[in-house]
C-alpha cells in the first residue's frame, strides 16, 4: 500500500502534528456521548442508546489507532 507523505518528524521521530489529531477526534466524540446522556436522562431514548453511543466512540478510537499504526509504518 502507497504511504502518504508525512512532515518532518520532531525529535521524538513521530510525523508532526499527528498527535493533536487524536485529540481532536476525542474532542469530537464528547457531544456524541454528552447528547446520548441528556437523551437517556430525559427518558427520549432508552439506555442501549448510551451505549450505541460509547460502542461508536470506542470504534472510532479503535480506527484512529490502527490508522496511526499503518501511518508510523506498522510498528517497525
């Protein structure tokens, strides 16, 4: 598979910038879980909703960790 070109790496030899973008996607599974919540708590869904919501967050971490993973060259 092609590698896509990186910026220069810091001194800890990752690629620049990579490690703002695993917060960045946290920051944006907040909302997805804090809606679930007010959801559940206001009796609108029911609670296997919180937890569609939290399975969807931890698939997309699982995701963003093999991306990162592939990206770094599959741990060589």
């Amino acid at each position: 598979m092609r590698q896509l070109p990186t910026t220069p790496g810091g001194e800890d030899g990752k690629p620049a910038g990579h490690s703002r973008h695993g917060l960045m996607m946290a920051a944006m599974c907040i909302p997805i879980v804090l809606v679930a919540i007010v959801l559940v708590a206001t009796g609108v869904a029911s609670a296997s909703f919180l937890f569609a919501a939290i399975a969807c967050m931890a698939m997309m971490g699982l995701m963003m960790a093999m991306m990162m993973r592939g990206m770094s060259g599959g741990g060589k």
